[in-house]
C-alpha cells in the first residue's frame, strides 16, 4: 500500500512505522487513523516481522488532532461523532492488541492524542528534551479514547492531575510515573532503542507473544484458583510447544535456539 502519511521500513525482523508529516508536527487526522490502524494489523501477522517501532520524523513526535480534521469534527452530528471517535478507539486497540511487541520512539514533543499513541505501545523511550501534555480540557475536550491506555501507562494518581490540568510535563516525570521507560539523550535515542529491539529479536517469537498476553489477561485479577489454573494450563502449553521444547533443548545443549538462525 501507498501510504500517505506513514512511512514504513522492514529490515533484520524488524518494522518501522514513523509519523511521516513533519511540516504538521505528525498530527493525525482519518487518514492517518485509518493507515495506522492498517499497517499494525497487517505487521502483527507478518511472520517475518518480531518486533516494530513507532517513530516520527520532524522535531515533534505527534501534536495530537490535525486542525483541519478538528474544524471538521465541529460540524459533525453526534452519530457522526461517535463513528469517527470509534475509529480513533479502534486504531489505538489495535496497537495495543498487536500481537508483536511494539516500541515507541518519542524524539519530540508528544501531545494529547500522541500519548495515546505512546500509551499503547509495550515500551518507551524519550529523549530528555521532550515534553508530555493531555491538553484536551484547554479546548473543552476529554481525553476518552485515549484514556484506557494513558491511564495504565501512568497511574490514576498522575492520571487525576494531568488529566484535568493540561499541564506540560517533561520526559523525567514522564519516567517517574512510569509513563517513559527510559529518558536518554538524542544523542542516545536511536542506539538505545536498538539494543531493546534486538533483545527482543533475539527471544523465541511464539514465547514473546504469549508473555505480552499473560500480562495483559493477569494485570488486575485476584490471584485464586481459577488464575492459578489458568497460569499453570498456559506453562504447560508452552512448555510442550515447539519453541518451548527447543528452547529448553538448545539451553541444555548449549547452542544456538532455532529461532536465531
């Protein structure tokens, strides 16, 4: 597919998607919704793809709503509202659900829609110069599709402030709770998230995906007896896998798993 406001790069395994409309500081509008929404569905059952980066191109990672798309949704009716919400809901699930680990590669400013972006990727990095914002309720917005995601990313406590504030905040407190997990120079940025990806790369493909489910079905449970037989019904089935069969092989062995040939 043509893309038009995305532009992606496959190599060694991995996929790199990047916000490609710098001269608009990366903001979205239904195209590039739809796009999004698009090529993460199609990398997430790409066999040859195991892990995939988010990035943007220009000095801004993603400013949020595109104004044009904004001056739009004004005269929409609110049935048309709801459908063009449910896409934006629909995209940033479909990040979230993707069944490859995804990594987010925040090398400039990330506002309100951006952060849903971020949110719903597995892993983080900043660069120490970029600032965060949820700045919905400056326009008499809400920050609701977005919110499933910014609010397991940051807590409900940072999320109570933010939220309501709009307040600009940078990439050290986005660290500090827990929003950012790694804040490095420019400098730093791309090597760091190359080292994250080839850690990822270099573990079983079938293991990865299952641990980014578990964590995902686990968080918020209790722990009785039907999450201790759940957890111990999906030990056993990998353990009798194929991967998991050759992996513990292979560590026995001491050579190389499969996978890394």
């Amino acid at each position: 597919m043509d893309y038009q406001t995305l532009s992606i790069a496959i190599a060694d395994k991995v996929a790199t998607v990047t916000l490609n409309r710098p001269e608009l500081r990366n903001a979205f509008n239904e195209q590039a919704i739809a796009e999004l929404a698009l090529v993460f569905d199609e990398l997430g059952r790409n066999e040859l793809v195991r892990a995939i980066v988010l990035a943007a191109n220009g000095p801004a990672f993603c400013a949020g709503a595109d104004l044009n798309w904004m001056k739009k949704m004004a005269g929409y009716s609110h049935s048309e509202n709801e459908l063009d919400a449910a896409r934006l809901a629909d995209m940033l699930r479909t990040i979230y659900l993707c069944p490859k680990p995804t990594v987010a590669k925040v090398q400039g400013d990330c506002y309100a829609g951006g952060m849903g972006l971020v949110a719903a990727c597995d892993i983080v990095v900043a660069a120490e110069g970029v600032n965060f914002c949820l700045s919905e309720v400056k326009l008499g917005l809400i920050p609701a599709t977005i919110s499933p995601y910014v609010i397991k990313a940051m807590g409900e406590q940072a999320a109570r402030r933010y939220f309501i504030t709009a307040e600009r905040f940078d990439a050290a407190a986005a660290a500090r709770m827990g929003f950012a997990h790694e804040v490095v120079t420019m400098e730093a940025l791309d090597t760091t998230v190359a080292g994250i990806v080839k850690s990822l790369v270099s573990n079983s493909p079938h293991a990865v995906v299952e641990a980014k489910k578990l964590v995902r079905e686990v968080v918020g449970k209790p722990a009785d007896e039907a999450m201790v037989l759940d957890t111990a019904q999906r030990i056993a089935a990998i353990r009798a896998s194929d991967e998991g069969r050759e992996g513990v092989s292979s560590f026995l062995e001491k050579r190389k798993p499969s996978w890394l040939n």
